[in-house]
C-alpha cells in the first residue's frame, strides 16, 4: 500500500531541486500533485512520474501536504521559519 500525497518542492528549478525530482522517480514515489515552486522564472518546467509540471512563483503559495526547500538565499529563509 502507497501513500500519495501533495508536495510543494522550493528550488523545483534547481540543480538540487532537479536531482531530489530524478531520485523521487527512481524510488517510484506516488505524488498526486506537485507544486513545483520557484524564486526566479515561473515560466519553466520540472518533471515527476512521467509528468511535467510547470514551475510556478512561491509568492502567494498557500500550502501542501509536505514542503521540501532545496534553494538558498535570504528569501528562502522565511519559508523555514
């Protein structure tokens, strides 16, 4: 039995980012929804199961079932405090 869930991915963009994507596809890992977050370029892309899912800004985000932040930079501090 998997759990699914909802993850909101800080960096999604990133060379970090896209290697925490890449290491969630070989494990298989079931995410119903992705919201792949951004500090920069809203424009872009990130895959995840065999699915793209567009980047969008972190302004405004409201929240999901688990946040991973795998950027740096002062405005990433105020989503781990």
């Amino acid at each position: 039995m998997s759990t699914r869930f909802e993850l909101a991915l800080l960096g999604a963009d990133e060379p970090l980012g896209e290697a925490l994507l890449a290491r969630l596809d070989e494990l298989g890992a079931q995410v119903d929804h992705l919201h792949a977050l951004t500090l920069g370029d809203a424009g872009t892309t990130v895959s995840l199961g065999g699915q793209d899912w567009p980047c969008q800004s972190a302004e405004g985000f409201k929240g999901a079932d688990a946040l991973v932040v795998v950027t740096r930079g002062v405005a990433a501090r105020r989503w781990t405090d």
